[in-house]
C-alpha cells in the first residue's frame, strides 16, 4: 500500500522565481520533518500534453507513512502555523489531494 499527498499551487504574479527557490530549498524539508511524512518531490508540467490545457504549472508529491494517515494530516496542519510560508505562494490557488495505492505497482 502507498499513500501521496499531491498539491497543486501557483506562485503570485511575478514570483515565480522566489517561489520556486522557497518550496525547494525551505517549503519541502520542512513538510518532510513532520512525522508521518516519508518523502517529497516537486514536478513541472512539460510542454508535451495529451491535454493542452492545464490548470497548474507545478506539482508537489509527498509519501506518507500508511499506518496512520489522518494522524500524519493533523500533524501536518498542528505544524502550519509554525512553517515559513514565504510571500511568494498564491495560497488561495492550492489545491491538495491524498490517495491511497488500491493496486500494486505494474512493470
């Protein structure tokens, strides 16, 4: 079994840069430093789409442990309002999801 946290975000007009250098080199280790979270990864959409249009440019997946994954969520949000969210995020864009593997890996 696996579970991911997938967040969708935006940088503010014209701070693109700044955020992309906050979620990697703060935002991340940051989230992966509370308990229950395993591993983090960021993603930028490419310019091959089988769909064109796209509501994100940027993804962030999270592993989370899967013995307990409302008691690594309410970690989560017991330790945001201790983590440097910087001023570069459009937080009113965010958009998360967690999903729960219901199939092996296929190779």
């Amino acid at each position: 079994m696996s579970t991911k946290m997938l967040v969708y975000i935006r940088p503010l007009e014209g701070k693109e840069n700044e955020f992309n250098d906050w979620y990697n080199n703060t935002h991340l280790q940051e989230v992966v430093a509370i308990d229950g979270f395993i591993s983090a990864q960021r993603y930028e959409l490419t310019a091959a789409q089988q769909m064109p249009e796209q509501e994100y440019k940027y993804l962030a997946l999270y592993e989370l442990e899967d013995e307990n994954v409302a008691a690594t969520i309410e970690n989560l949000l017991a330790a945001s309002g201790t983590m440097d969210m910087g001023s570069s995020a459009d937080l009113g864009s965010a958009k998360v999801s967690i999903f729960t593997s219901i199939t092996e890996v296929v190779a």
